[in-house]
C-alpha cells in the first residue's frame, strides 16, 4: 500500500522512483503464504526495507502506523529469518504498515541514497538502507541540513568507495 514505485534500468544502473497517490491501490491482499516461499536471505532485506520506511517516518499522522510496525518488526524478523510461519505472517502485516507511513509521510535521505548506491553497485536494496540507515539518521537528528550534506559529498564519495568495491 504505497504511493511509490521503483523501475530500474540495469544497464545505465539508475533507479526511476514514481510517485503519484493514482497508484496506490484501494485495497490490498495480504496472503500470508507468500512470505513463506521466501529465502532468509530476502526476508532479511525486506524487513530492513520496511524498518528504514518506519523510521524515516516524518508524520503526526503516520507515525502510529510506523511505531506499530517498527514494534512488529522488532518482535518478529529474528524468528521470520529462521523460518516461524507465524511471524512471517506477522512481517507481512508490519510491512504493509510501514509502507502506509511512509505513503503519508514520504521517505528520506536513507532511501534517496539507497536507490542511487544500491543501482550503481547492485545491493540488494534492504541491505543498503540497513547499512545506511545509522548514518542518516543521525545526520537528521543532529539536523544537518542539505548545504551541509552537499558539502560533504566528497566524503560520502570516498567512505561508499571504501564500504562498496564492488566495481
């Protein structure tokens, strides 16, 4: 249930984000035995992906949504990442949640550089918003502002140079 689509083009490695509130469906079919054909591996990631949704969360309105799903999460990737069939039940719920905060609050800078980052160097999404979510964050919570953030983009350069040799 989000606002939001992604189309990737592998050869240029760029990431398209769509945006537009005609995309969001008007209702949503949770089938609990999807989760069950996915790899530990994919579970990890998306519940990453879902947790960056609720924590980038920016609004009165959506952050019950997103609390309830960063507590969902919290109670329930461990055991769904071993295999509960309940608790993957559980993580599709709490991803569903975390998409409907973040489609009324949008998203933030970990998910901007996680497209751009996760295109060029082929990381699975989840993984890099898990991998960027700590550094973002607190940038915000120290309230860096995007002068500063541009300014700092030779560093930037230079650490995701060091953290990605996948090239």
């Amino acid at each position: 249930m989000a606002v939001i689509i992604l189309i990737t083009d592998y050869s240029q490695k760029i990431k398209y984000p769509l945006a537009d509130f005609e995309i969001t469906p008007d209702m949503a079919i949770l089938d609990s035995d999807i989760p069950q054909t996915m790899t530990p591996k994919l579970i990890a990631y998306t519940g990453m992906d879902a947790l960056t949704y609720a924590i980038e969360n920016r609004s009165r309105f959506s952050d019950p949504l997103a609390k309830e799903a960063i507590s969902m999460i919290y109670d329930n990737i461990i055991t769904s990442y071993n295999g509960d069939v309940e608790t993957r039940g559980e993580m599709h719920i709490a991803q569903c949640l975390a998409g409907m905060a973040f489609s009324n609050a949008l998203l933030g800078i970990t998910h901007s550089l996680a497209h751009k980052i996760g295109a060029q160097y082929h990381i699975p999404h989840g993984c890099c918003n898990a991998i960027l979510v700590h550094i973002t964050e607190n940038l915000l919570h120290f309230k860096i502002d995007l002068v500063i953030i541009k300014a700092l983009k030779p560093l930037f350069l230079k650490v995701s140079r060091l953290l990605f040799r996948f090239n």
